[in-house]
C-alpha cells in the first residue's frame, strides 16, 4: 500500500495498491484504488474523466492524484499516489581476456533491472543466441566480434553490441629507403610486457628491442614473445614500390588508349611520361592515347625509381578486302542492291565501331527470255543461243534430248521450256498441246 488518506469531510477511506512499470520506460503500471466502507463510488486519475472502474492500468512512473467521489452524499477526496520503475538495465564489459590467441572470455557488469539476471551471448551476425553460465563468459573466438545481452526476471532486455574479442598483434611501421635500406618499428597490444621479437628470414639489425633497421626488400615473419611465454607470429612486407599497371589498347586508329597506374611508395611520388611532367599522387591516369610506345618514370621521396616502358599497339584496325562474285540477278549488301555488273566499294562497321572496306568486282547476269512461241502442235522458244531442255508438265519430267530451240510433241499434254545462259536458268509457263490426232502419230 503506497498511499493512504481518510477524510474528515467524507466518511470513507481511501486505500490504493500499485503495481510497478516492468521494465524502465514502459507504459504497464497498475494502480487499484480500495474505498471502504464499501459502496458507489466514482474515480478519477489526475485530469482524467470519472469512471466506476476502481483500476487505472497502462501507467507510466510517476505522481498521480487520485480521486473518490461519493455521488450519494456528493463528498469528494484525493490521495497522492507514485506509480514507481526499476532503474534502466545496462550491461557493460568490465574486462576481458585473451588466453594467447587461442580462446578468449569476458566478464559482463549488470546495473538496474530486477535481479536475476540471464545472460545471452553470439557472433556479430549470428541469428540465434546462446546461453552462458553466468556474467562470466569463455571460450569465445579471439579475433571476433560478439554481442551479448542480459535478461532480467521482468523479461526487460539490455544489450551490449560489437564487443571484439582482441587478438594479440604485433603492429609494424615500416619505412623504406632506397639508399639505406628498410625499417621495421614494433609495438604489440599485449601488455604483458616485457615482449620480445625475432625476425625471419634474420636479416637487418636490431638498434633496440623494438626496431629492426637495415632491411632488404622482402617479406619477414616476425614472431612476437610475451612475459608469459605466449607467441604470435605475423607477416610484412618490406619494399620499394609496388606499381600496378592496367592498360586500355587504342581501337580503330583512334586516340582512345589509357594507362592506368596505382603506386605504393614514400610521399609524393612524382610521374613523367616521355619526359614531360604529368602528375603527383598514389595514383595517376594517362588517357586519350594512342598507338604507340610510351615511358614512364615513377619517382617517390625515399628515392626510388621506376622506368616503365608501356606498348599500345591498336586492338582493332580498321579492315580492307575484295570479293568477286558473279550472281543471276541484283546481289544486296548492308540492305543495299545492286543490279548491274560493276565495282563497288562498300564501307561495314562491326560491333566495336570499326569500319572495314569491301570493293565488290559484280559481274551480273541475267537469264533468258522464258517467252515461247505456239504455232498448232509446235512450241519454240523466243531466246536463241542459249542452252534448251524441254519438259512435260504433268507429271514435271524431263524429256530426254528434247534440247532444240523448238519442240515438237509426240502427245498431248502440257510443256514448258527450261532456258540457261551463263549459268543463269529460267523456265517458261506450261503450254498445252493437245491437237496432236491418230495420223499426226503415225506420220511421226
């Protein structure tokens, strides 16, 4: 009971009980508002309208006035009533540790809430949880990231995002010079000093525990050693610069070529391209070439250079060639016709936009009139000196030695007339002939 209030102008009492928001910020607080002697009452919560129902649910925390009206004897009283929260839950990492690179664990701090508390754990990324022992969680992957969440009694959630389980590193800065060799700095995320290195290949001198100078262009594996004897190994490279190089050939004898360049070196590196001064920067692009063989020369601040002798020759040349074809009747080309004997010279542009050349040597023929003459029974062909082959139409035979400018038919029936010149062959309309008599086939 958290408040409680008897009224010397009414004869009632007033007794309120108060169940509290679950979860810091939320909405869910319950007052219940007892009057006794009991009877008809009306409520009201703070500026709210009046209401028979003793329960105001859906609270949020803090001060409410709560009022009782006795509509019978027309007497009214108030209480002061709090509606009270659980302090925010927060979890928090209070350390964690790397057991030499091989398994880490962390220990999570609670505050606020409602005790007990159930903690949850899972790689960043990962759908489902997992559940731990308790605030202390082990066995997670060093070099990971993890995100863990606490759950107290009330069902109210805290969560504590992108925790990296760190891995023990050695961190190098590496310097280069191309007159006095190279220069490894060390310096470790281990604190369990004092850390001691050594080097693969051994190469270099060490100045001090921590620094390695006279080193020649390579990759060295260094091996990092703690006051625990824990050791972790990692690779680096050691060199001068390191140019990528990515060319674009002209096409079609255009000025369409490129030479791309990305340098690793010591700032600012310098660029010339056949010995003009064309640039400054990690990266540099030379466009609008073409064919033909450019020098490159890349200069950094350590002193190092690099001549570059890049070809362009064009990936695409433009095409020239010749065709003679003899053809019965008009040849198309690109769309285009042609119907008379002739050079042509037609220009074709393929996919990448070249143009190639063809000159066309067209001899063009075309084949003989297909007109025949019927005189009765006698068919000739209009065309002279050309090749004939005479033919029955039904059935479509050939008649054999039937190859005469003119055609007399031994029957009746349909001819026609197959004409060829210069290789060049039309047939004529089929002609009947049906007159031919009993006497006609024995005269023959």
């Amino acid at each position: 009971m958290l408040g409680y209030y008897a009224s010397a102008q009414c004869s009632f009492n007033i007794n309120t009980q108060m169940a509290p928001v679950l979860c810091h910020g939320e909405s869910n607080g319950i007052l219940v508002v007892n009057v006794s002697p009991v009877g008809t009452y009306n409520f009201q919560l703070g500026s709210g309208a009046l209401q028979s129902n003793n329960i105001f649910s859906g609270l949020n925390a803090g001060s409410y006035w709560v009022k009782v009206q006795d509509p019978t004897l027309n007497c009214t009283d108030s209480v002061l009533v709090a509606v009270t929260e659980p302090n925010p839950l927060v979890i928090s990492a209070a350390s964690s540790t790397n057991n030499c690179n091989q398994s880490g664990s962390i220990q999570l701090n609670t505050n606020g809430g409602n005790t007990t508390f159930t903690y949850e754990f899972r790689e960043l990324g990962a759908t489902s949880w997992n559940t731990a022992s308790g605030s202390t969680i082990s066995s997670l992957d060093v070099g990971l990231s993890y995100e863990f969440q606490c759950i107290d009694n009330n069902g109210c959630y805290s969560n504590l995002l992108d925790t990296f389980i760190e891995a023990y590193t050695t961190v190098i800065s590496s310097s280069f010079s191309c007159t006095g060799g190279g220069q490894f700095i060390l310096s470790s995320n281990n604190s369990n000093t004092p850390i001691t290195h050594s080097i693969s290949p051994a190469y270099g001198t060490f100045t001090n525990p921590n620094q390695i100078d006279g080193l020649a262009v390579g990759t060295y594996t260094v091996t990092s050693t703690d006051a625990s004897g824990c050791s972790w190994t990692n690779a680096y490279p050691m060199g001068n610069q390191n140019i990528t190089k990515v060319v674009s050939f002209p096409t079609c004898m255009n000025s369409n070529g490129n030479i791309y360049l990305a340098v690793v070196g010591t700032a600012p590196i310098n660029y010339t391209l056949n010995g003009v001064n064309s640039g400054t920067g990690n990266s540099i692009n030379f466009s609008n070439l073409a064919s033909g063989t450019y020098t490159i020369q890349v200069s950094d601040a350590a002193g190092c250079s690099t001549a570059l002798i890049v070809p362009l020759p064009n990936a695409y040349l433009p095409s020239t060639s010749s065709l003679s074809q003899t053809s019965c009747g008009p040849v198309y080309i690109n769309g285009l016709p042609y119907s008379s004997t002739g050079v042509y010279t037609q220009t074709l542009t393929n996919a990448i936009g070249c143009d190639s050349i063809l000159t066309l040597n067209l001899t063009i023929y075309y084949p003989p009139s297909n007109l025949v003459n019927q005189n009765g029974n006698s068919l000739s062909a209009v065309a002279s000196g050309v090749a004939y082959q005479w033919m029955s139409c039904n059935p479509f035979q050939i008649i054999s030695g039937a190859n005469s400018q003119t055609f007399l038919p031994t029957q009746n029936g349909q001819y026609a007339v197959i004409l060829t010149q210069n290789n060049c062959s039309d047939t004529s309309t089929c002609y009947a002939v049906n007159g031919l008599t009993v006497n006609d086939f024995d005269d023959q």
